[in-house]
C-alpha cells in the first residue's frame, strides 16, 4: 500500500492521498502523508489540536479491491511519542462568530495541517477552495462521486483541478452495495419510498470511510441553505456524528467557514475572483447534487426546493450533516414519523375537513353527484403554509359552484395510506375527484397561485 511520510528533511515519500495544494513554499505545514495522533477528549468541545510526534505506521487493515480508501484510513494503532495541547471549539467558535471566512479557513488549515481536507461537492462551495488558496497554505480536497452526477459537474472537477494544480481525491461508494441497491430495488427506487437508503449507500458511508483518514473536515453549509434546519450552525465544532482518524466521539473537528455568509454574497466573491463554476448555475440549478434528485428552482424559489422535489420539506437532507439538523416541533426529519404539534390551516367555512373514512369513501365512490377538489397536507409543511391563502380564496371562490373543496390531514399514520392510495409523494398533494370517476386525477404542477388552480379546476370540472 503506498503512503507518504514527513521526514526531518525537506523531502517526503509521497503516495496516493487527498489532493494537494500549496501556493507558498515558506508553508511549514507538513506533506501528505504525515501522521499526528490525538488523545479522546474527555468533552465533545475540546480536541487535540496541536502535537509534536514522531510516527511509526502499521499496517492492520487489509487491502481492499472494491473501493478507494484514503490512506490514512488503513493505519491504525501507530507507535507515537506525543505532547499535546487541549483546544475548545466552543469557545474557539465564540471568537470567531464574527470573523471572515477567509479567517476561518486561514485558522483551519494552520491548526490541523495535513489532517483536514475540504469536502467539494461541486456546486457553489468551490468558493471554500478559492478560499483555501488565498490563504497561501497547502490544502487538500475531496468529493463524494456517487455514479449519479450531472455531466456539468464532473466537468467543474476537472476545470477546478486545472485551476488550482490540485488533484482531488474522489471517494466511490462500495460496488458490491451498489449492486445489492440496484437489483433489489432497481435504479429510481428512491422515488417511491424516499432518497435516504440510496444516500446512505452512495454519500453517507463513502464520507464515513474519508473522514476515518481524517482529524477535521471543511465543509460548505452555510445557514441560510435551510433556516428551518440548519439554522443553528457554528463555524467550527467537534462533529457530532462522524468519527475520525483515531476513532470515538470527539475525534473529528468540522469546520463551517462560510456558516454565516449569505448565498448571494457567495455568488459575489465567485465573480469576483472569476472562480470557475458549474454551468448548471445559469440553468436555474442553485442546490446541486445528483442528476436524478436535482431540479433547476423556479424565482423566488428556495434552493432547497430542488432537491428531492418529491418529498416533504422536512426530509430535504441527505445525512452528511446529520448533526447540525435541527428538529423543529418534534418532527422526524426523515418526514416519515408521526406529526408535530402544529396550527391546523386550510381553515375555511367553504372547505370540508375530511376524515379517513371520509376520504375512502370519496375515493370508492364511482358515481359522485358533485366533483371534489382537495388538499392532501401537513400543517407543519412550509410549502402548505405557503399555499394556504391561495387554496382558502380559491374555496371562497367555488363556493356554489357544484364543486367542493376539502382537505385531508395525510401526515402521521394517515401518511402511508395517502401514498398507497392516493397518490402522495410529497406535501401539498393536491387532488381533483371527477364526477362520473372513481379515479383522482392529481394537480401536476407547483404552480399554487389561484388562478393556476382555477385553471386545473375548470379544464376538469
């Protein structure tokens, strides 16, 4: 197995390893290659940041032929001589609340070195890269190729490492996993019962096996992506979910430089520095991730909402940042558990709250005497929030006019048999009953002003 060792010269053997980078040769960081134990932190805010060492490795894991491992990844239990000093990375994060994210990824890459890379996932966080290079120190790079990206992002990742000199290590998720996935459930499987399996196979366990070769990771969340569930990110934290080099709870420091940075000062700084972006930018595409769960966002839209369109708002993560989601109303962020205590809405004397039974027997009848416009929601949905105006004014607006308007609650336990029976794939649902028709015929567009729904109504009615 090769693998890349700092000497007491200027010279290194050098190996397969992150991608790495360097623009000052006054940088007294090490070269790849190099290893640095930490002692477990007897609190999930403090590290061990900075060591003098001397390091022998072992080979204890064997090689695999399925899947590309950093190197680091496969040593284990070296023979160490250390003398380490404690970091805070509350308090550390307190200082620097308010510092650029230049400042933060400068203070990143000067405490850890070899042991951090910055995870690019292709999109607009090529900005942490631009960054990394301004501050003159030599950095590494990763991404997660999960077999389903977009032409254009692939075509980012070679103009990136142009650009920068570098060469970016790219994890792939494990074949043989892959596989299983595929001919158990065939290739669009997440459409029918929600994206988290097939993230978990091609994103999350690929990221577990870099970060394993790792002490701190760079990443691109920033809080406006998702106020309702990112809201509350620090620019630097000990990660509360993955494990690093040494394994164990606090082994592995996450670095968010851009956590308070707005997206359009994003977009600023990227056109400014002429930093080389994805072409799907100018197609409408704002959240970028693979090419069947990504959709360009229409004005006004949040970026999020082109991801895993089909899905209730709450379930719009893949599980890399599974430690800083932020549950609101005790809902279940994969939007598959019982409902949140929540305002009911929809609240109109022209529309009818359906029960269960209500709405099977709704859905059984063949021969109805009125036809039926109506909501399947959850009160905690934002974008059932959104519409709520536009469906009451509607209901005011058919109010005597032959059809009716209800709505059903389909969260909860009601939220299997909607999408067994009624056609649900994400909230708002919204569904037309003919009259002469026992099959629903569902709205096909996120279009949910009145007139658009009038349009529907009155094209069917």
């Amino acid at each position: 197995m090769a693998f890349a060792v700092t000497s007491s010269s200027s010279k290194a053997i050098s190996g397969s390893g992150f991608a790495f980078s360097s623009s000052s040769s006054e940088s007294k960081v090490s070269q790849i290659g190099s290893f640095r134990l930490l002692e477990r932190p007897q609190v999930a805010s403090t590290i061990v940041s900075k060591r003098r060492i001397s390091v022998k490795p072992v080979n204890a894991e064997q090689k695999r032929n399925d899947s590309v491992v950093p190197l680091a990844a496969t040593i284990v239990a070296p023979e160490v001589e250390e003398r380490a000093e404690v970091e805070d990375f509350e308090q550390l994060a307190k200082e620097l609340e308010h510092a650029s994210p230049l400042e933060i990824m400068d203070k990143a890459l000067e405490t850890f070195g070899n042991d951090i890379a910055i995870a690019f996932s292709g999109a607009e966080d090529v900005a942490l890269i631009e960054y990394a290079h301004l501050t003159g120190r030599p950095f590494r790079v990763f991404s997660l190729d999960t077999g389903r990206l977009n032409p254009e992002t692939y075509q980012l990742f070679d103009k990136v490492e142009k650009h920068y000199g570098i060469h970016i290590e790219y994890m792939f998720p494990d074949a043989v996993e892959v596989q299983a996935l595929v001919r158990s459930k065939g290739l669009f499987s997440f459409y029918e019962d929600g994206h988290q399996e097939c993230c978990r196979v091609r994103k999350v366990r690929p990221l577990r096996r870099a970060l394993k070769g790792l002490r701190a990771w760079i990443t691109g969340q920033r809080k406006d992506q998702s106020p309702g569930t990112r809201s509350e990110i620090p620019v630097v934290q000990v990660d509360p979910v993955f494990e690093g080099l040494d394994g164990g709870a606090g082994s592995l420091v996450k670095w968010n430089p851009v956590a308070n940075v707005q997206g359009s000062d994003i977009w600023n700084f990227l056109r400014a520095m002429n930093v080389p972006v994805n072409t799907l930018h100018s197609q409408g595409y704002i959240s970028i991730g693979c090419e069947p769960c990504t959709r360009p966002v229409l004005p006004g839209q949040h970026e999020r909402e082109g991801r895993w369109w089909w899905e209730d708002a709450k379930a719009k993560e893949c599980g890399l940042h599974k430690g800083n989601i932020k549950q609101e109303d005790g809902a279940q962020l994969n939007g598959n558990g019982a409902a949140p205590a929540a305002a009911d809405i929809f609240n109109s004397q022209n529309s009818v709250t359906l029960s269960r039974p209500g709405i099977e027997n709704l859905a059984r009848l063949d021969n109805r005497q009125e036809p039926w416009l109506v909501v399947l929601y959850a009160p905690w949905c934002q974008f059932c929030q959104a519409m709520e105006g536009s469906y009451v004014e509607l209901a005011d607006k058919l109010a005597g006019s032959g059809v009716k308007v209800g709505k059903f609650r389909a969260d909860g336990d009601e939220k299997e048999y909607a999408k067994r029976e009624l056609q649900l794939e994400s909230f708002p649902t919204i569904l037309f009953f003919p009259k002469h028709s026992s099959k629903a015929i569902k709205y096909p567009t996120e279009k949910r002003d009145v007139d658009s729904l009038m349009a529907f109504v009155n094209a069917l009615r």
